[in-house]
C-alpha cells in the first residue's frame, strides 16, 4: 500500500487515538480532580493500545510485519512520541497561561507526524523484497 492510501488511514486511527487520549484526559481532571500531567499518562496508555490495534490492523496491515516485532517496535515509539509529548505539554502548562485541554490539543497534533513516519519506516515495516 502506498503512502498515499496509507496516510488517510493513519489520520483516522490516530484522531481516534488522540480522541481517547483527549477524552481520558478530560474524564479525569474533571471527575477524577487528577492533575493533568498525571492524566495524561492514563490518557496515553489507553490511546496506545487503540493506536497500535488500528495502526496494525488497518494501516499497515499489507506490510506482512510480524505482530510482537511491531507491537515493541511501536511500542517504544510511542513511548519515545509520549516521553516528547510529556516534556513538551510540562512545558507549556508552566510557560502560558492556555488552558489545559487547548494545550493537550496542540502537543497531541505535533507528535503526530514524527509517528506516522517512523511507523511506516520501522515499527511496521516488514520484510523487504
């Protein structure tokens, strides 16, 4: 599948993804008084699980990558993409004064294009011919 197909699904697993993500976070500041740092982790665990199951069923399921490679290769991007999205969220929670969810909403959308690249050229990529 080319990239050109493959884009569009990305898109629409990881709005899903980002949608749980977004959700939990919302769900727990607001009921659960969490910090939304902390929540954050909880919304990201979530989303990882959505995204990997979408990235690796529908995205690039014509990639022939074993499920365990990809599970921990996709893995450790997501931790990586987490990790960025973590500092950078801290950051802009201590230097501005948006709220919260509006930040969430912007860090989430910046991680997303450096995991749709590594995803296609290593934590999905199967046997070359």
């Amino acid at each position: 599948m080319s990239h050109v197909q493959r884009v569009p699904r990305f898109i629409a697993v990881g709005c899903t993804a980002a949608a749980v993500h977004f959700a939990v976070v919302l769900l727990l500041v607001s009921f659960a008084h969490a910090a939304p740092l902390v929540a954050n982790v909880g919304g990201w665990l979530l989303a990882f699980v959505v995204s990997f199951l979408g990235q690796w069923r529908f995205t690039f399921r014509a990639s022939a990558a074993p499920g365990w490679r990809s599970l921990r290769r996709y893995l450790a991007l997501s931790l990586v993409g987490f990790l960025s999205n973590e500092a950078a969220y801290a950051a802009l929670l201590h230097w501005t004064t948006l709220p919260y969810d509006v930040l969430l909403a912007i860090v989430l959308v910046a991680v997303a294009f450096g995991t749709y690249v590594l995803s296609a050229g290593w934590a999905f990529q199967g046997q070359r011919s």
